[in-house]
C-alpha cells in the first residue's frame, strides 16, 4: 500500500529521477563543506534556509496560479477553460496522496528540495553553533 501511498517524507524522492535526488545532497553536503564551522557563514546560511521555499509549497504556489489563471479565462473567455482549473486541481490531489505531479521533475531539477532535506541541513548547521 506505501507504493500506491507514500509516507510524505518519501513521496517526492521516491517520484524523483536518483540522479536528481543525488545532486541535490551532493550540492547541499558541499555547501556544508564550504561553510565549515564559521559562525558568520552557518548564521548566514540559516537566514537563507529560512527564506528557501520547499518543494511543497512550490507546488501548491504553481498549482493555485494555474487554477485561478484557469477561472479567470473561463469567466472573461470561455467556459473550456474551467477543464483547466480541474486538471490542475487534480494534479494537486495526485500529489497529495501519491507525491507526484507533472511540474515535480522539473521542479525537483531546478533544486527545491523537501522539508525534510531543508531540515537536514539546518540541523547540521545547528550543530556546528554548539
């Protein structure tokens, strides 16, 4: 049953090409390795991480642009355009329960990582202030 529902810290990854998943630990474990332990640089570096924008909310960003931008041209141009709205709704519902949507790859190449691989790094970088 976890293959047709993933738990939601393995739904991205598992919908994720490895190489992608693999380049995205690559390049946080040397930006980790750049940063090292000075204090300015892991402070900076936690200001950024708390401003990056997770895969998720991407998604739900792109998927509420494409549903209004869907309504919109369904009231002003035509009422096709309502089928817009829909399919983007249920995309959005196929990644909720299965963790995968069309934009996910191209996303995921273009580096948004997971709540949980934010959390990762942040962690690390936590500890290295102790």
């Amino acid at each position: 049953m976890e293959k047709v529902f993933p738990t939601t810290s393995k739904r991205v990854p598992l919908h994720t090409n490895p190489k992608i998943n693999a380049r995205i630990q690559n390049d946080t474990l040397k930006r980790l390795e750049k940063i090292g332990h000075k204090r300015d640089q892991i402070n900076l570096r936690l200001d950024e991480i708390e401003k990056e924008w997770d895969i998720e909310r991407a998604l739900e960003a792109n998927a509420s642009a494409v549903i209004l931008l869907g309504l919109g041209l369904g009231v002003v141009s035509s009422k096709k355009w309502f089928l817009f709205s829909g399919i983007a709704a249920g995309f959005l519902l196929q990644h909720a329960t299965q963790g995968w949507c069309p934009p996910l790859p191209v996303l995921r190449r273009l580096g948004f990582r997971t709540q949980r691989e934010i959390d990762n790094e942040r962690m690390v970088l936590l500890s290295r202030l102790e």
